[in-house]
C-alpha cells in the first residue's frame, strides 16, 4: 500500500511530496497532463515562501533561477517602499516564473524519493478506516493510506468528495498568454504604462526567448474559462483596451481567468486532504496564490508524515484545517479588498487614495505588507509570549544561521540556557545549544514548518508542550 497519494503536480503537491519524503512517507504524484504545460500564471516568491525554501536548503538553486525585487507595498497596486526593520532576513520579492517554481520543486521531491505518473488522470475515490482507492482513467486502481488533492481550482477530489465550495463566482475576466510582438518594445513600453494609469489589470513584459508575457482584461465572462480564447480574441480585446494590438503573433499558450473567489468549507474529509488551489481560489492580486499552496504544503507535510509514522499526537492532523483556513480566509478578503480598489469608479477611487494616504504610515504600510507577504501569519497556539504560534525570522547562531539547522524538517529546540533537554523525542526533534545573540529569550521550540510552538527556560513546562506538538516519548 501506497503511504499518501498526491493527486496533482503543480507547486502544491511537488512541495507536498517533498516534505513528506523528508520522513520517509511512501508518496505517489498523480499528474494528468503528460507534461508540464508551461504556462506562467505566477511570476514570483514572497518572502514566508522564500524563507521556506532556506529553511529546506533549497534557495540557493532558486536564487541561480530569479531574480531579486526590492520589497515594496503591494496592495492595490499602490507604491510604498518597504518600511525600514522588517522581521525578515529575505527582505525581497524573487522573480521567477511557475514553470520554473515547478520544475526545480519536482526536481527535489524526485532527489528525495517520490514517483511521479504523469498523464494519469484521477477520476474515482472510495475511502474507508484503513486508507483510500484511487480509480485513474485508464480504469487502473491504487491504494493509499491517505490522499491529498492539490489538483487546482477545478479540483477533481474536492468535486468527489462533495465538500462545499462556497464564495463569489467570477464577475471580470482576463485574457493572459505568451506571445510574439512587432512593436518595438519603447513603444510597447510606453503605452503599457499609459494605460495603467486607468487599467490596473493590464500588462505586457518580455518573458524571455524574444516573447512577451500580455494579459488584458476580457469584454465578459467566459462560460467555461477551460477553453483558452482565441489569438483574434486577444488582438480585439487589445485594440479596446491599448488602442493597439502591438502585432502579437506565435502564441506559446492562450488562457483565461477570472476573479471567482472560493474558499472550501473543510480541508480534510476523513483520510482526504485539499491544499492549495484545490482549496481556495482567488484574484492573483498581490501574486499571494502559489505561495499560499506552498505553505499550505510545509504546513501539512510533517503532520500527515506524522500521522502516517505513528506518532501524532491525537487532533495534529486536523490542526491543518484549523491554522490553514482562517489564513486562506484572510487572503481572500485582502483579495477582495484589492479588488474594490482596482475599480474606476468614484467610491472606491476615493478609498483608494484615502489608503494610500494612510500608507504614508509606516505602521499601515508594515501591516499590509506582512499581510501579503505572509510574514505576519500568527497560528492560534493560546495564550503566551508573542512569538508564540509566529515563524522564527532566520537568526545568526554562534555555529550559523538557524535555518541551516532546518533542513530535515524536524523539529528543534533553540536552547540558550544549556539547561534543557528534549530526551524522549530524539527522534523527532533536534536540541541545539547556542548563544546567539540575536535570539533576546532563553529558548525556542520551534514546529518544522518553523512556527514557535513554545517559549520559556522552565524543562517541566517545556515537557507540557512537546507532546501536544510531537506525541509521547519514545
């Protein structure tokens, strides 16, 4: 029997499989497209995914891919420089295409063991209490454990196993592809930012390999947003919009997408899991989609990895629905915040400099840009010191960084004092005795997704937490 099966091979589910196979978990990667589709839908790392990505020991050949943005205010499209201080020691936006995020994501879950079947489409699942059956297209039937769906917005394993999908559906559209242009890219250039000074949801940039990556809004809603539009559709829809259709010829790849925002009403249905796209989908304001998928993977990893192990302690798994959902909660609200803002309309043209007066603020601006960001994400773990239930910024050790300790994705106390001691969960959790200076408590216990789980210097306190995180001792 097949430990986890991740049904689908975008972001979402090659990080899934790679946290997973940090502790040894049996993963199977169901891809229904033969091949990765190429399409650029995202076009970068914030920095919770980028310090994510540190803690793993992956940056580095992220970094050999992207390059680096100074970090700035986001919201809405309005401009604000980042505030001086942030709580980051990453304190940019990475450029880097999807296509790419994947590949180099697929590449790691690969390296640590995971198969991947690509042009396997699932169609069927039956679960019971020992684990789920997969039924592919080709009528072949595999057994797991446990199942997870990171298969996107149109999510084949949420539509089956009937969990609500509850929201807004699409009320604008946008035409997006990749393409070849005749007008010299000044010009291009020059009219691109004419006509974003009215039309926020308009844009065209080189993309590499002489193409340029152009999205313009659509005249309506498409009944179905699967069919991609047309290159005539494309050229209209610029003339509209630009007043120019820049030449566009050789399309790479035409698609669509709307500003449907929808958030499932639970992340796991007995031995059944929705992360990323799979379970919430909205506009791609703020670019906050697939870094959303990627810590909703690193959130999910070691607790399913967990529970498939044999030690998780009793409501570990079902804590993924409870931290993940309210964050995915909050971003489709900021979402559609951005979204009244971006509007021409008097009303929300007024908030919208009345924001971006109060941005002025570097309170406000640090705020909004945590929000995006997702540096400012605190998990509801009680009452306690402040860092409890936040992501530990990277911090210079006597013997390194902290987040060199972290690239087995287990857990690990920061222990200051010398006096404390983790016997028991070993096996689980690394104890680490160093003096930094830049750590102002007496030590940490920090989760694998590099949340603070416990802060304090008193060993029969510390014992009172480490079960409900790590289970019993060994």
């Amino acid at each position: 029997m097949i430990d986890v099966i991740v049904a689908g091979g975008g972001p979402t589910g090659m990080m899934l499989a790679a946290e997973l196979r940090l502790h040894g978990v049996h993963v199977l990667v169901l891809e229904k497209d033969a091949a990765p589709t190429g399409h650029v839908r995202s076009l970068g790392l914030h920095v919770r995914s980028i310090e994510v990505l540190d803690q793993r020991g992956l940056l580095e050949r992220f970094l050999a891919h992207g390059r680096k943005y100074p970090l700035g205010g986001y919201f809405a499209g309005i401009p604000r420089p980042a505030p001086d201080g942030l709580d980051t020691t990453h304190p940019y936006v990475l450029g880097i295409p999807q296509p790419t995020t994947e590949r180099l994501l697929a590449e790691r879950a690969v390296e640590l063991g995971t198969e991947i079947r690509r042009g396997c489409e699932l169609v069927g699942l039956e679960q019971d209490d020992q684990g789920v059956t997969a039924r592919l297209a080709d009528g072949t039937r595999l057994r797991a454990r446990y199942l997870v769906g990171c298969d996107g917005g149109r999510s084949t394993v949420r539509h089956l196993l009937g969990v609500g999908f509850p929201g807004e559906p699409a009320q604008a559209e946008w035409l997006l592809g990749e393409m070849a242009v005749d007008t010299p890219p000044e010009t291009l250039a020059a009219v691109v930012a004419e006509v974003r000074k009215t039309e926020k949801g308009f844009g065209a940039g080189p993309s590499g390999e002489g193409l340029y990556r152009v999205v313009v809004p659509a005249e309506g809603v498409a009944e179905d947003r699967a069919v991609p539009p047309t290159l005539e559709e494309f050229r209209h829809r610029l003339r509209v919009v630009a007043g120019t259709d820049f030449g566009v010829h050789s399309p790479r790849w035409l698609s669509r997408f709307g500003d449907a925002t929808r958030l499932a009403e639970r992340y796991r249905d007995g031995r059944v899991l929705l992360a990323g796209d799979a379970a919430h989908v909205h506009p791609p304001l703020g670019g906050q989609g697939l870094n959303l998928g990627i810590q909703d993977a690193v959130n999910l990893g070691w607790k399913l990895a967990a529970e498939v192990s044999g030690w998780a302690p009793e409501g570990l798994l079902d804590s993924y629905h409870a931290e993940r959902h309210p964050v995915a909660e909050d971003v489709l609200d900021n979402t559609r915040a951005q979204s009244e803002l971006l509007s021409t309309a008097p009303g929300p043209q007024a908030v919208r400099r009345l924001l971006a007066e109060l941005m002025e603020f570097e309170e406000v601006n640090r705020y909004l840009i945590e929000k995006v960001t997702a540096i400012g994400v605190r998990y509801d773990l009680g009452d306690g010191h402040a860092l409890l239930g936040r992501r530990l910024r990277d911090v210079a050790l006597g013997r390194g960084r902290l987040y060199e300790l972290m690239h087995g994705g287990r857990g690990l106390l920061l222990d200051r004092t010398g006096r404390l001691s983790v016997a028991g969960w070993a096996d689980r959790v690394d104890h680490v005795v160093d003096a930094g200076e830049d750590l102002d408590v007496p030590a940490v216990l920090l989760r694998p997704d590099g949340h603070v789980a416990w802060v304090g210097e008193d060993q029969q306190d510390l014992l009172g937490r480490l079960p409900r995180w790590f289970g019993a001792p060994a």
